[in-house]
C-alpha cells in the first residue's frame, strides 16, 4: 500500500470537492427552510453541517458556491435578507423528497410543495417549518461568514436555536432520541447516502474517571502482535492498571491460539475477562 501526497493547492477545485465529499463522510444532513425578505420561502438540503455547542445552542451549515458556476444558493441569499432559518433532521423514508429538493428551482419556486412537504408556522421565526421532520430547529441566524469568493467556496451559517419541535415516536422509554427511531440519512461522496442500520451502530463506552494505562504502557509481546489490532490494544489499555499477576506473555503469546481466544473476548467487549487470560 502506498500514500499518494498532494499539495492542496495543485489539486482542481471540482476534484478538491470530490476527495472532502468522499473523505469527511457520513455527514449528517440539515434540511434548511429559510425565507426572503419578499415572502418567498426556500427549502434545500445542505450536509455541510453540524452542531457546534449546546449553551448556547449552537448548529453550523455552509451553503458554498457552486462549482460549475460561481454562483450562490437562495438559502445563502435569504438567510442575508432575513437572518433566520428552520432546520430539520429528516429520516430515510424522506430521502427522495429530500433530494428532489435540492434541485435547482427558480426563486419564485416553493420546495415546500415541489418536494411535497408540509408547512407549518414556526413560533419563534418567520420560515415556516416541515410537519413530518422528526426534529425541528428553529433558529436566529448569529452571523454568516464567508470563506471566500471563488467557486466551491463555503459560507459559515451560524445559527443559534430558539425552539425545538421533537416527534415523540422517535424518543427512547427515558425521554431520549433513540438513533434507529430517529432513523436520520447521511450523505457521503458521489451519489451515495447512508441511513441507521443494527449492523452500522456500535456502542463504545467513553473512558471516564481514572484514564487508562494507555497501549504504551501495554507489554511489548502486546503492542508487536500480528493478530491484535489497534482497537484490541485500545480495549487492553483501557484498564487504569496492569494486573499483579500477569504471566510472561512474551511466551505464551508464541502461539496464535492465545491471541485469538483475547481477540474473541475483546469483540465481545470482555475486556477483564481477555486479562484474565493473561494472569
């Protein structure tokens, strides 16, 4: 396997937007109604977007300038005009509609009703917002900071959350948003989109309280095996001390039958009972 390296610089902007698109993925997707200062409401799908803080409330798309052409998106237009925007997570059973919407429609056009969306008034702005989006984040427009004036150059839209419209059918039994309920879409490189799945969802445990010893700390036998990977090495070193009773495992570690029966253990997330088998 080999790296291929490039300068930023030496790369075209229409490949440069192809290698980000494909790379920083999945990303999630905000669907982004916005409004112009003569009443003419927008709706498009941005997935240059994410949550940057939650006091305040703080979610960030970018609607860039097109590649082929220079020119900039309605959204960007409206949110210039009218510093407000609703914005919505939607789930895969949306995903045709939502990207119907991203086509590009004359101004005067309504994607609200181009997509086949309903509107809703909004209590805190005056976009309306989409009735069947599982979440709705109605939002003042803080600042909008432009990157730049070429093609593909993104536009900072930062938005500051007024009032939130959850859908009970996507909570959990403790009130919370249950990922598979939520059901969200992403979007990667190319044409391709990515949706919640039981086999695409895995749990990890963040490392609270005391940290762990950390894979430097782990015995070289450890850290030079061909069979453990460096997320089996991270569960190993996550405990916040070696075992007393640690046997010599450069020995034991000789054979490949130890290291695959700690390889089991460590899928299954049995992290001391994988030690155990050490001691």
């Amino acid at each position: 396997m080999s790296v291929i390296s490039r300068a930023a610089t030496e790369i075209p902007i229409k490949e440069m937007f192809g290698i980000i698109t494909g790379a920083v993925a999945p990303r999630p997707i905000a669907m982004v109604s916005t409004i112009a200062k003569d009443g003419q409401v927008n709706l498009s799908p941005f997935s240059f977007f994410n949550a940057f803080g939650a006091n305040p409330p703080t979610l960030v798309f970018s609607p860039s300038r097109r590649v082929r052409d220079n020119t900039v998106k309605h959204t960007l237009e409206n949110v210039l005009e009218v510093p407000e925007a609703v914005i919505h997570i939607c789930n895969s059973e949306q995903v045709e509609q939502l990207s119907l919407s991203s086509a590009e429609y004359a101004r005067e056009e309504n994607e609200f009703i181009k997509a086949g969306f309903k509107s809703s008034p909004s209590i805190s702005v005056t976009p309306p917002r989409m009735a069947e989006a599982p979440v709705s984040f109605e939002c003042k427009v803080k600042d909008v900071i432009s990157l730049g004036e070429d093609r593909g150059a993104g536009n900072l839209v930062i938005c500051e959350v007024q009032y939130i419209h959850i859908n009970d059918a996507i909570l959990d039994s403790n009130g919370m948003i249950d990922p598979f309920l939520l059901d969200p879409v992403s979007r990667l490189g190319k044409a391709w989109y990515g949706k919640v799945t039981k086999d695409s969802l895995f749990e990890i445990q963040k490392p609270l309280g005391i940290p762990g010893i950390g894979i430097d700390q782990l015995p070289a036998a450890l850290k030079h095996s061909h069979i453990l990977s460096g997320n089996d090495l991270a569960k190993l070193a996550s405990v916040p001390s070696l075992p007393s009773s640690i046997i010599d495992i450069k020995e034991n570690m000789e054979g490949q039958e130890l290291q695959l029966k700690i390889k089991t253990l460590l899928a299954q997330n049995e992290i001391e009972a994988a030690w155990k088998l050490l001691t």
